[in-house]
C-alpha cells in the first residue's frame, strides 16, 4: 500500500537542502519535511553527544508529525547518531557516509588517489575510521577536514566567488590536485561548491558526493515497506529551522532553488 505520509530530513544547517533538492528530482510525488539545525551549526566541531542529543530532539518531532522515515542529511549526524537512532525509532533512519566506495571503485582494480573532503567530526569518528579501513590498504586516502565551507554556506556567503576559491586554495594547494583521482564531498553542505570544485580542479578529477546513492537507497526501502507515495501525489516541501531568522529562511529558498 501506498503512503502519502511525508519523509522527514534533517541537517545540522542548511546543507541537508542539496539531499532534499536530490530526493524531489528523483521521486517528486513524495512530500518532504525538512528541518535544519542552524541555530546549532555547525555540529562538525561538537562532540559525539552533543549531536546525538541535537538528533534525537530533531527525530522525535519528526515522528510526533507522523513522517514514514526520516534522511539524516549529515554525514556528521550519521557518524554520531544514526545507530542509536534506529535502536530507539521503528521507522527506517536513512544516513548518509562520503562517498568512498564509489571513489575507489571508480578505478576499476587500479589504485586510486583520493581527498575525502569533510567536516572534523566525521573524520575523526569510528564510523569513518571503519570506512577508511576497507579502503586505504589499496588505495591513498587523504583526510581533508575543510569547516569553513559549512560557515560560508551558513552565512549566505555562497556567491562570494573570491572568497570561496580562496577558501578551497588554503584547503587544497597542499596537494599535487594532478594526481587526485576523485574528491570526495563528504558534507552535504559541499555539494553547493560542486562547480566551484569543477573550477578548482584538473577535468580528470572526478567529483563525488554521496546524494544520489542516498536518496536511490531511501527509494528502495520505501519500495520494499510498500511506503512509496502514490503516482498521483503532489510532492512538496516544507522547509522549517531552529534559527527563525527572515535570512535564514530566505537562504534556505534559495539554497532550495540554486542553480535550477
């Protein structure tokens, strides 16, 4: 059966709207409600328990609105919170991790070099550590924490063009970006600096983010539940943050509309 019921996605700020821009691209008839914490942001530079409880206070409103699942839009809120989460709630908790795997299998068998770019928490957390792992006997994995761009983003100051390409240059003139094979955005907030990324970088470097995969997964579990919404349903979005500021919910609609 159907479920007309929304899904509910959240983010530690306004990073999480490229996820939901994703999830109503590839299945526009469900209805999202999305919730940013920027009053809290960033939660790349809390500890571990501090965004638990940040989490665990977003999900409960969630499930008090009657959502059928819920996207953490965070790779810093999945490395922190997401098993947690689905030991307590029985609606399915989606998370999200950088996008590794696909980085080095893009190599098919050949060793890959790759830059996963993110916030500190998710790169110093066991989650990541155990990811890294799989990965770093085979390939060359450099860990690339770049906290700034969330607070660009956060700031509106996304159309800064100076600023930002000076921002990435202090984060990546330390490599030689020739020999990079792919960099990873592993922040949902990254994902807005993709052309910015095109610019920085050489044409054979790939640039990766985990949205797509993320949303294909949910997409799947809904299937499997029988909670898809129906094919005559009008999708929407409602986008709702901790910080009532008239900037921040002007951002967040343009975030919701950039470079559409």
């Amino acid at each position: 059966m159907a479920s007309a019921a929304p899904v509910g996605v959240f983010d530690s700020g306004l990073g999480g709207i490229s996820v939901v821009r994703q999830l109503t691209h590839d299945l526009p008839h469900e209805r999202v409600l999305y919730f940013g914490d920027s009053a809290n942001a960033p939660y790349g530079t809390k500890t571990p328990d501090q965004v638990r409880e940040l989490s665990f206070r977003i999900v409960e409103d969630f499930v008090g609105r009657g959502v059928k699942a819920v996207v953490i839009a965070c790779n810093t809120a999945t490395s922190a919170a997401v098993n947690d989460l689905r030991e307590h709630y029985d609606i399915p908790i989606i998370g999200m991790e950088p996008a590794l795997k696909v980085a080095c299998d893009a190599g098919h068998g050949t060793r890959q070099r790759v830059i996963v770019a993110a916030t500190p928490l998710t790169l110093r957390e066991r989650k990541f550590a155990a990811l890294m792992d799989r990965f770093k006997a085979s390939h060359t994995i450099f860990k690339q924490p770049c906290p700034e761009l969330v607070e660009i983003v956060e700031s509106g100051k996304l159309g800064d063009h100076d600023l930002v390409m000076r921002t990435l240059h202090d984060y990546f003139n330390q490599y030689d970006l020739g020999e990079i094979d792919s960099v990873v955005l592993g922040c949902t907030h990254f994902v807005f600096y993709r052309d910015y990324f095109r610019e920085l970088l050489p044409a054979s470097t790939a640039i990766i983010d985990g949205n797509e995969g993320t949303i294909r997964h949910l997409d799947v579990v809904l299937e499997s539940l029988g909670k898809r919404a129906p094919e005559d349903a009008e999708g929407g979005v409602e986008l709702r943050n901790s910080d009532p500021s008239e900037r921040i919910a002007d951002l967040s609609r343009e975030l919701l509309e950039f470079g559409r």
